[in-house]
C-alpha cells in the first residue's frame, strides 16, 4: 500500500483527486485542507506526518487569488513561497516524494512560442513571484521532487472562470472577455488523472531518476475570448461574447499576454497522451450540470 497525504483537498484539484481516489485501491490517501494541516506551521506538519510512513505529498494548497495577492502580499507569500519551504524540509527528513503544483505565471508572457521548462522565468505578478519563490525553496531542500506548472485550471468545483461564464451567460445577453492574453484551459479533472499516472509510473517503473519540473496542460492554445465563446456553446446559453483588448479590462495583477505551456517533456518521460482542451468542456459541463 502506497500512502499519499494530500494538502488542499478541498480546492479544485484535491478535490477532483479525492473523486478519483476509490479508482486506486493500491493508494491510500490521506486528505486534508487547512481545518486539519496547517502547512504554515512546521511543528504541525511534523506532528502530523510522524509515523504515518508518506511515500508522496501532493500539494494542492496555494493562495490562487491572483489580483488578491496584489493587496495581500504576506499571505500570498506565506502560502505559495514558506509553506512549501515547510514541506520541503519536512518530505526530505521522512524520505517524502513531493508532487507540487505551479503555475504558467512565473513566466514573462513577453514570449511567442510553448515555454519548456527550461525557459527563463520572470513572473509578472505578486502570485507569479511568490509560486517562483515555493519551486526554488522546493528545488534546494528536496531534491527528490516533482514540480508541475498548469495555466488556467477549472472544474466543477470551487471559483473558476468556466463556472463564471456559465453563470453570467444565462444572466445576461452579452459579456466582454479578453482576446490578447493566450495560454491554454486545464480540466483539473486531467491534471488530477494525470498526477495519479505520474504516481503509479514511479511505483511500477522505478524511474526515480525522472524528478524535476514538468509542465501540464490541455492541448491547443487559445484565448480567454475563445474559452469564454466555447463555454456558452456547450453550455447552450445565448450570450454573446464581445473580444477587447487587456486595456480595456484592467485587473490590479499584470497578466501575461502568452503563456502557453510545452508539454513535450512530461508526454514523453511519462507516457501521457494529453486531450484537447475544447474536447473537456463538454465533460465538466455536463458533470456540473448532473
């Protein structure tokens, strides 16, 4: 029996994980949010995970709020950035395996191609800085780690911008979405399939020599104009979506203008075949709807 704590269960992607979890009779999982882990706190986490012999962490915990971290800087950093420092120091005294997610905002946007994970970073943005600051902290204290940055995450659960277009597309008959800022839309449902693989590939395969960073998305690229354009389609609602340019939408956190991911790296090492993103509306929608 593998065990696995997960942190952030009750967010979008613990809580497609948990959904997923009675699929995995060979992991057990222990789920937790902040009522039972405070991961700010070291003396906690030490407590908790004493003697209950983790083979893997998924952190799914994170201050999301991209323009609240603008105002909330403290806890922003104290959530993306020291918290994962805890876990860190904490997987590497237990012989943990890390599964941390990160974000397609650690990038400039200035590009004009698929970032790998090579690339540069120079995020733009409070939540892009402090999400950095995490993966270093993560990369120098434990080094047996697996790093995964996503863009654009939704889900039946939680805020998200497809819930949000739903909604608004049967309240009124025409809304104004961006059309310069590019990236691509994640299912979390995907993600969180595509974490238990990465999971049981470790297990199976003994390719512990695969650590590092990786990058996860749907395919395709598009932008927040055709996502929001998609979603009224599948959702059957008659809104019409208007496309304006960022400046016409100011937001108190810069947002990048192209952050689409490569995941070239993690559909090799891992033998993953990654769905369309217009082909998951559907499937959430449908889900949300049921």
């Amino acid at each position: 029996m593998t065990n696995i704590l997960v942190t952030g269960c009750n967010g979008q992607l613990g809580s497609e994980i948990k959904e997923l979890s009675t699929h995995y009779p060979n992991f057990k999982f222990v789920f937790t949010d902040v009522e039972e882990l405070d991961i700010t706190s070291f003396s906690e986490i030490e407590s908790f995970v004493n003697g209950k012999n983790f083979r893997y962490l998924i952190n799914c915990a994170a201050y999301t709020n991209v323009d609240g971290a603008e105002e909330n800087r403290k806890m922003a950093k104290l959530l993306n950035a020291e918290a994962v420092k805890n876990l860190a120091t904490i997987s590497k005294q237990n012989n943990i395996i890390p599964i941390h997610l990160s974000t397609d905002y650690v990038f400039s946007g200035k590009g004009c191609k698929p970032y790998d994970e090579a690339e540069e970073t120079a995020p733009q943005n409070v939540y892009g800085n402090t999400k950095l600051k995490g993966e270093i902290y993560l990369q120098k204290i434990c080094p047996n780690h697996i790093i995964i940055r996503t863009s654009w995450l939704y889900s039946p659960f939680g805020k998200n911008f497809l819930k949000t277009m739903m909604n608004l597309g049967k309240e009124k008959d025409e809304l104004n979405v961006v059309v310069d800022q590019i990236g691509t839309p994640t299912y979390a449902y995907d993600l969180a399939l595509c974490i238990l693989h990465i999971i049981q590939k470790l297990e199976n395969d003994n390719c512990f020599k695969n650590f590092g960073i990786y990058h996860y998305s749907n395919d395709g690229v598009c932008s927040w104009f055709d996502f929001a354009t998609e979603i009224q389609i599948f959702s059957d609602n008659k809104c019409k979506i208007n496309s304006i340019d960022s400046e016409s939408f100011k937001t108190l956190a810069k947002r990048p203008h192209y952050s689409v991911l490569n995941k070239s790296k993690i559909k090799h090492i891992f033998d993953l075949d990654i769905p369309h993103w217009r082909g998951r509306i559907s499937h959430c929608i449908n889900r949300i709807k049921s």
